[in-house]
C-alpha cells in the first residue's frame, strides 16, 4: 500500500513539474517585436526599404517605412536583411511519416478505397524530427495530405483519401500547429497503366488496355454514385430528425464538398486523368485543385477555362516520357501561367521539403517570372486553400508567419536568420544542423 501510495505521488509530482516547464508554444504572440531597418518584400506592393514589421500578440500590427516601435517591444535590427511571408509548402506528408521505410512510423493511408472521414490532423506527430528541418529553410506552414504519394509514402492506395490539414510548423500538440484542420479533401484520381511491378514476384506484370479501362472505368463510376450518396446525405442532413434517417460519419464528412465549401485536392498527372478529373468535377459541381498535374501542359486549354488552380511536383525530376525534352519540368510553370492559370509548388513528401524554395527557382531560371515564383510559395497557396486572409503577404492583421534572410529565399544559399510563427521567434536549429556542426568541430586527428 505504501508503495502504491509513493508511486501516486510521484506521478502527481512528475505532472505538476511537466505542466510547470514553459511552453513556447503556449506563450506564442505574448511578447511584442519590432524588425527594423529591414527591407520588406510584402508581396502586396513594392518593396519597402528601411522599413519596420511590427508583431502583436502574433500578428502583424504595423508594416512600413517610419512605424513607430512600441514601448518594451523587443527590437531586432535587421539592417542589410530582407522580411518575407514564411513559405507556404502545398502538399506534404509534415507530421504523417517519419522514417518512409519503417511502416510503424507511417500513418499516411487507411484501407478501402473511400476514407473521407480521415483527417490528416489527427494523425500529426508534432515531435516529427523533419518538422525543425523544413522550418529552418523558411517554411511556415504546409498542407499535410493523406494518401499523396511521394517519396515518403506507404500503404494501399486510397481513391479518397481523406481530408487534409493546413498546420503551423510549430506547436507542442496537433491542435496548436492547426490552420484549417479540413483544408481539402483528397482524391488520388486512378490511371491506366498497362505494365506494372509485382514486388511479390519482382517481376513486371502486363494487362491488355482493354482489362485495364474496363478496372479504370469502374473506379470512376463508383466514384460518381460515391458523390451521388453524398449529395443525397447532404440533403438529408438539413432535416436530420426526417424518418429513416441514419448517421454515416463517411458521408458527412463529405458534405462540404458536396456544399462547395471544401475543395477536392486531386492527385492526376497523366493528361487523360486530368481531362477526366477537371470535366467530372465541374460536371458534378465541385471545386477542384488539381495536384501533381505531370502533364497538365497538353491540358491548359481546359485548366484555364475552367479555372483550375494547379499544384506542381518538384521541378528536379527526369522528363516524365522518354521523348520529352529534358527541360520539361522547369519549363512547365511558366507555360502554365503564360496561358493565365494559377500555380504553386508542393514538395509531396518531407524529406525533400526543404527544397521547396529552390524548386522555385528553377522555374523562375527557366523563364517564370521572379515575383510569380515567390508568390507560387506564398501567397498562391495561401489563396487555393481559402487562407490568404491569414498568410502569404506582410500586411497588417494577417497572422505574423515571418521569415528574415540574408538574400532571396529562393537561392540554397541565403541564411533564414529569424523566423516567426504566429508571431512567435522560432529556432532554426535541428538535427541536420546539429550534426553539420559535431562533424565540423570533430579534432583534427579523428580526420
């Protein structure tokens, strides 16, 4: 009895000293800054040189030349660096998988094809050890989307995936990270591949084309009666007391979209998936973000007339066919905005996340604009997923997601000295950096 007795108090003492350690994440926007002597790229207008960013309360209280600082704000003086809006990275698995070949470690899928009750949010690991990594490069906030492929990826594929989150890269639960805990509900659109991997067998398995649209074709058509269920719930659900009426947590998940008021996250990069997926929707009356979009080039006449905004894979990637130019991929975004659609970069994993700026860059190299790359980081994203209220530009009232560097965010090479999330001065420091600099110091005759 004693030692039950010691044991209940020693974990009341263990509780009592954790919930006493300081969070800085609850303490997040509590202190005032002011950053001054910066130049100011706020992606609202021009520049702003030598101005000041004031943050209160984990906003943007003041921008521009001349603002006064508040009395006991602390002051960082930035003189010969540049403010920018955090990166807004579009589609990643942050926070869903740790270690892409541990499956204990990855929580990115669910079995059955339809899983719209899923929600990324749920599932994020605020602990994740890429999560620091990807902050350092100046990222802010990404879309964590289930059941996106990747680099990162395990698991069946899902036809719905799930909801995706749009989250802060910092917070001590899931909850404190969250954005929009349902930014979008992602469909991974089928294909038809005639050859395919047996990784059983190692060995390739071929069908005939015939087999395989005859498979592709019932996938879409379960699809269409999926979102028929839905719409008849969705009705259903304005009288939920009707008689017969009965709960399904599947098909209310799928309301929103049903009421267009989330959008559909679609993975297709075949310019056949994408034809289908962009006539479906706008058939059905859904609002469509298109994701992947390998090929969306062959498909700009319809992308832009049904105004279809489109995620891109990384632009360092071999061409997608064997007879494309080499350049395919960096060419891609300017040909895309060119023809009047709007574009953002998604890294669609996380171990490449940190990439995300030069990725960009690549594109601006290859004839994309330089200001529509930034914003294609920033503020494109931030309008896709209905958050631009909140982020992509250095405006007043907008929650204080800051990055201060050394040079354009774009280049590998420029320094994120400060970073803010929520108004909050985040460290830049993480196992990458930590082991850059063991190695670096080791003596001499370890060498």
């Amino acid at each position: 009895m004693k030692r039950r007795h010691l044991n209940f108090l020693g974990t009341i003492l263990i509780l009592a000293l954790f919930n006493a350690r300081p969070s800085t994440a609850q303490t997040a926007g509590t202190a005032d800054f002011a950053i001054t002597h910066a130049k100011i790229f706020t992606l609202a207008g021009p520049p702003v040189e030598d101005g000041t960013v004031v943050i209160r309360a984990g906003k943007i209280a003041a921008v521009g030349a001349g603002v006064p600082i508040p009395e006991g704000a602390q002051v960082i003086d930035a003189k010969g660096l540049q403010v920018y809006p955090g990166l807004f990275d579009s589609v990643t698995q942050m926070g869903l998988s740790e270690i892409g070949a541990v499956s204990a470690t990855v929580d990115t899928t669910e079995t059955g094809s339809f899983n719209p009750d899923v929600t990324a949010a749920t599932a994020i690991l605020p602990s994740s050890a890429h999560i620091p990594v990807t902050r350092a490069s100046g990222i802010t906030e990404v879309i964590a989307a289930p059941a996106s492929g990747g680099f990162d990826s395990r698991g069946p594929a899902n036809l719905v995936g799930g909801r995706a989150s749009a989250i802060h890269l910092a917070g001590w639960t899931a909850e404190e990270m969250l954005i929009n805990k349902h930014a979008a509900m992602v469909v991974d659109w089928p294909g038809i591949e005639t050859r395919s991997f047996d990784f059983s067998a190692l060995s390739t398995r071929e069908k005939s084309f015939t087999d395989v649209k005859k498979e592709y074709d019932k996938q879409i058509n379960e699809l269409a009666d999926y979102v028929e269920q839905a719409r008849h719930y969705a009705q259903a659900l304005e009288n939920p007391g009707g008689a017969g009426f009965e709960r399904d947590l599947k098909l209310e998940a799928m309301a929103p979209v049903i009421r267009g008021e989330m959008p559909l996250l679609v993975f297709a990069d075949q310019a056949r998936q994408i034809r289908d997926a962009v006539e479906f929707c706008d058939k059905q009356k859904l609002k469509i973000i298109l994701a992947g979009a390998t090929e969306a080039w062959k498909e700009k006449g319809l992308l832009r007339s049904k105004g279809v905004p489109v995620i891109l894979r990384p632009t360092l990637g071999e061409p997608p066919e064997e007879d494309d130019a080499y350049d395919r991929l960096l060419t891609q975004p300017e040909e895309l905005r060119a023809a009047g659609i709007k574009i953002a970069f998604g890294s669609f994993d996380n171990s490449f996340a940190r990439r995300l700026g030069q990725n960009a860059a690549n594109a601006v190299a290859h004839g994309l604009p330089y200001e529509e790359g930034l914003k294609a980081v920033t503020l494109y994203p931030a309008q896709m997923f209905g958050l631009d209220a909140q982020l992509g530009t250095v405006e007043t009232g907008k929650t204080a997601n800051l990055i201060v560097t050394s040079g354009d965010p774009l280049d590998v090479t420029t320094d994120v000295r400060y970073l803010f999330i929520k108004g909050q001065l985040i460290s830049t420091d993480n196992k990458q950096k930590s082991l850059y600099e063991k190695y670096l110091n080791r003596p001499k005759a370890a060498q």
